[in-house]
C-alpha cells in the first residue's frame, strides 16, 4: 500500500504525465503526505503496476497530447523566429540570444497553455470525461474567476523559463562544439541528439526545486478540494520552498530527481533531433523545388 496516501490523491499524481513522469509525480505526492524521501523510483513503478496495471503508466496520454502539441507548435516557432531577430539586434552579443530567446518564448507558451494544463489536471483528478470539459470550465470561472484558470502560472514559470533558458543555450553551444570537433558544418541527427539530451539533464536537474513546488502546490489544491474548501488560499512559491526545507531537509527540493531526469533526457533529445531533422528536411525540398521552378 502507499504510504499515507489515498488512492484518489496516488491517482491524481499518476495522471500527470505518462509513464516516467507519473512515477515521478507520485514519488512527490507520497512524500509530501507520508513525510518520507523513502520511496524509489522501482517502488513506484511496481506499486503502480500491481494495482492499476502496466497501462496505467500511461494514463492521461489523450489530454497530455492534446496539450503538447499546441504548446510545442507555440514554442518552437516562437523560439526561432526571436532567436533570428534578436541575433541581428545583439550584434556582438549575438551568442547570448538563444539564451533570452528561449525564455521568452516558453513565458508565451506557458501563458497560452496554462488553462488546459490546470484543466486537464481536473478532469484526470477528478475523472472526468470529455463531455464534462465546458462543465469544468464554467465550474472552475463561476466559483473563482477567469483567474483561476491561470492557478499555478506563476511557479511554472519559474520552472520553465529557467530550464527554456538554459537548455537552448547549452544546446547551441553544445552543438557548435560538436560540430567543429567533427570539422562539419550541418550538425548530423546524431550531434542534435547527444546536444538536447546533455542540455536537458542540465538544465531538468538545476530546476527540479521548481517542478516539486508546483506538484506540492496542486496536491494542495486537490486536498482542500476533496475536503470541500476554498482553494482560493495558496501559499507563495518561497514559502512553499521553506516550508519542504524545514520538514525534509534541502533533499525535499530534488525528490523525484533520478525520474525527471530519466525522463527530461531522451525526451529533449528525440525532440530537438527530430524538430532539426524536420527543418533540414523541408529546408531542402524548399531549395529543390525553388531551383526546379527557376529552370
């Protein structure tokens, strides 16, 4: 059994993310009810396993799509279009416009994003079909406000921006490197990969702190909502921190981190090679059929 832990709260942070991330959230969720940095990523994945099944792994896939794919259209065209601009405003700083590119365009993303992900959560805590979404719509604005659906935009941010930030700088650096060590001017599918796989980590690791705030956060939120009381009441990201410092020690911060990362890694990688992939792609079937229509 999980460890002062009800079922509805083990379901609500196993639908988070599929597969790796829910074992992620619930390994968070259980320690922040039990008070424990006991439990491991195998015991999680076994405990999942045993009472729900192996597709329980990937449970809120459908929704989590649904999200992705926007937010990830949003971002990436973002990010290149301001990285184009700002290099040509930055002149001699040029090299830093990854840097500030990737962080602006993630404040966007997460902006636009940000109702359906807290919507999502309610539908996936709450077991809700797709029939019920305007229902938790009007449900969620009629009781606290347009504002509400922006609940948790805040520690977000301070989550994905930094991590925005680092990860395309570190990724631009890294394949420059890459690809003057190996004397070629195009990086290859194999430099993108090695290239968002080492940015990522980096940068999933230094922002940890973040995302188990914003797990704590919403955890939170769905207990005083399962007691029938106002949520509206939420604790600052600061004292939040504080507070996960003083009962676990500064190991509070980094729970779940070996999952995050397991996670953050290959996803990064196999993200950015194929997006590289596409553009080189697509840049040259533009240039082959320019050069076909000028003949």
């Amino acid at each position: 059994e999980f460890p002062s832990l009800s079922r509805p709260f083990a379901e609500e942070c196993k639908a988070f993310c599929p597969p790796i991330e829910a074992q992620q959230k619930l390994v968070s969720c259980i320690n922040y009810f039990s008070g424990s940095l006991t439990l491991s990523l195998q015991d999680a994945f076994i405990k999942i396993v045993r009472r729900e099944g192996i597709k329980s792994l990937w449970s809120g896939l459908p929704p989590t799509l649904i999200m992705a794919v926007p937010a990830t259209v949003i971002y990436f065209t973002c990010y290149d279009q301001l990285r184009a601009a700002l290099r040509v405003r930055m002149g001699s700083h040029a090299e830093e416009a990854p840097l500030l590119a990737g962080a602006l365009a993630r404040v966007g993303s997460v902006t636009v994003i940000s109702p359906l992900e807290l919507i999502r959560t309610k539908m996936q805590s709450q077991r809700s079909s797709y029939r019920e979404l305007s229902e938790v719509i009007h449900s969620a604005v009629r009781n606290e406000g347009w504002r509400s659906l922006w609940r948790g935009w805040g520690p977000t941010l301070l989550r994905d921006v930094p991590f925005s930030a680092m990860y395309w700088y570190n990724y631009e650096k890294g394949k420059a490197w890459l690809c003057k060590h190996n004397h070629i001017r195009e990086p290859t599918f194999a430099i993108t990969f090695i290239s968002g796989a080492v940015s990522g980590s980096i940068a999933s690791i230094v922002t940890l702190p973040f995302d188990v705030v914003k797990t704590r956060r919403q955890v939170e939120i769905g207990e005083l909502q399962a007691m029938n009381l106002s949520s509206k009441a939420s604790s600052s990201t600061l004292s939040v921190m504080t507070k996960i410092v003083a009962e676990n020690g500064v190991g509070g911060l980094f729970v779940g981190f070996l999952p995050r990362v397991i996670k953050v890694a290959p996803a990064c990688a196999i993200m950015i090679s194929c997006y590289e992939f596409g553009k080189a792609f697509f840049r040259k079937h533009n240039q082959e059929r320019l050069l076909t229509s000028t003949t």
